[in-house]
C-alpha cells in the first residue's frame, strides 16, 4: 500500500501510539505499514550497477569519528535484508558490483536506535564504506520531503537509494528513492528475518519505477 505524506503522518502517529490502546491486535505484523518516496524527476534506468554492504548499521546518538565503523544490526538478520534487496535489485535488471567499482547507485539499510527517524543523520555512519566521500557530506532528497514523517515505530527499517554520480558534483548524498518498514524489527531473530524481508519486497512491489 502507498500513502500520500499527510495520510502517512496520520498513519505513523497511530502506530507509535498504538501500545497504549485496548483491545487492538497483539502481533505486530498485523499492523506493518511499508512506506515509499521518490525523486518524480529522476530516471532510475539510467543507471546500470549497484552495491550495497555487508552489514545494516544501527543509527544511535554516540558521535563515532569519520572512517571509524558504527554499530551493526544482528549479522543473521541483517544478511536477510541485505539478501532481499539484493534478490529484488537483480530481478529488476540492475548488477551488483562492489563499492569500489563506481556504482551507479548504492543502496543505504540502516535501524534507527529508537523511535526517532532521522533522515539527515550524520553522513559518518557510512565514511567508512562509501570510498571517497570527503567531508562536510549532507543528504538531499530532490523533488520530495520524506523529512515530515519525524518519528516511527521501534524497531524500523530505513533504506536510502543513493545517486552516486551527483555525489562529486552537489557534496550531498542524493538519495533519489526511500523506504521506510515500520516496526519490522521488534521480535524474534527469525520474526524480524521474515517481516524485514516481506517488507522489503512490498517496497519493490509498490515501486515499479525501479526497473532497468
């Protein structure tokens, strides 16, 4: 399902409120939202290859130093996400490469530590992957404003899609698609696994213009 910005504050206001509601289901996958934002303007078949990394990075408020590595998400479930996007962005035409080899694009899986989502966290989180970057890096998402949806549920998934040809040329991060699954990973190890994934997927699905 996708939703409008006004709908989806709506939406992820009731979600992060909803412990403190009667009588409303107990499993959480019941009450899965996966939103989706793009850049309207941008051609995605543009580009050709793609890389992502080995691991999906914790976002929490510890200021680390540029080039040091940040805390990551249990390696079990994070090779599931990171299998999943990988699966959908092959099938859609794309290919793998490392981060080494000027991808066209790379795909950002990162869990914010607590229920504040935030899209312009520090670029450091990924200095220590993304070759080259320099400094004084900042995100822009061009032709929308996923930045009205400040807050969701504990345990969310964010994924950043990055143009990395712009990178050079605006000094930013210009992250041209972003998918948020709401509350995948507040479970078991095996419960996080399959909502990650099936949240994953639902993003590729409602996404039809990522496609080679």
């Amino acid at each position: 399902m996708r939703f409008n910005l006004p709908s989806l504050v709506l939406v992820f206001g009731l979600l992060t409120s909803i412990g403190c509601a009667p009588g409303l289901p107990e499993d959480a996958t019941t009450l899965d939202v996966v939103y989706t934002n793009f850049n309207p303007d941008f051609d995605f078949a543009q580009g050709t290859t793609f890389a992502i990394p080995e691991n999906v990075v914790i976002v929490n408020e510890t200021p680390i130093s540029p080039g040091q590595q940040p805390p990551f998400l249990d390696f079990a479930v994070g090779r599931s996400i990171l299998g999943a996007i990988r699966t959908n962005m092959l099938a859609r035409g794309f290919t793998q490469v490392s981060q080494f080899d000027n991808p066209d694009y790379i795909l950002l899986p990162s869990f914010p530590e607590n229920n504040s989502l935030l899209f312009n966290y520090n670029w450091w989180f990924w200095d220590w992957w993304i070759p080259n970057l320099g400094s004084g890096l900042g995100w822009l998402y061009p032709g929308y404003q996923p930045l009205v949806v400040s807050s969701v549920s504990t345990g969310s998934l964010l994924i950043q899609m990055v143009n990395m040809k712009n990178v050079s040329a605006t000094n930013q991060l210009e992250v041209n698609w972003v998918v948020i699954v709401n509350g995948a990973l507040t479970g078991s190890q095996s419960n996080n696994t399959e909502r990650s994934v099936a949240g994953i997927n639902q993003a590729f699905i409602q996404s039809p213009y990522i496609q080679k």
